[in-house]
C-alpha cells in the first residue's frame, strides 16, 4: 500500500480504482467520499450553475482539477462534469 498523503482517505480503494483505469479525480473522489454517501442515488447536491464560483473551486480542489485557479464559473463547471 502506498500513502498518498492526508488528501486521500482511503488509500487501498484509491489504488484498485486507479489499476482499473479511472482518473486520479474520479479515484481520489471515490475514495474519500463516505460509501454511505456515494450509494444513494439521487443525491441531494445543487446543480453547478447555482454554487458560487468559491464553492466550484472548493469542489474542484477536493477532486484535485489542476488548473482550476485560473478558471472562470463556467470553466469549473465544465472540469467538474468532465471528473
């Protein structure tokens, strides 16, 4: 098992979801959601298009979008969908 650092939960989970192909976003997402959470399906989550450009930013850092200090509201949104 490798440490990814305190900005990875779950270590284990990270790296099976990273041997299976996914983005290191999607696997760092994944791996640091409660599971609880992440089995519920249709979440409770506001649409992009009405979080605050700080809240968009908050997201992307979390799922660690590179670049996303330069981005616009729409340019967040768009990185976010495409994680």
């Amino acid at each position: 098992m490798v440490d990814h650092g305190p900005q990875i939960k779950n270590d284990d989970q990270y790296d099976a979801l990273r041997d299976e192909g996914m983005s290191k976003q999607k696997a760092a997402r994944i791996a640091n959601s409660n599971t609880h959470k992440t089995a519920v399906k249709g979440g409770k989550a506001s649409q992009y298009e009405q979080r605050t450009k700080k809240q968009l930013y908050d997201k992307a850092k979390e799922v660690g979008i590179s670049g996303r200090s330069k981005m616009n509201k729409q340019e967040l949104i768009n990185a976010l969908r495409e994680s």
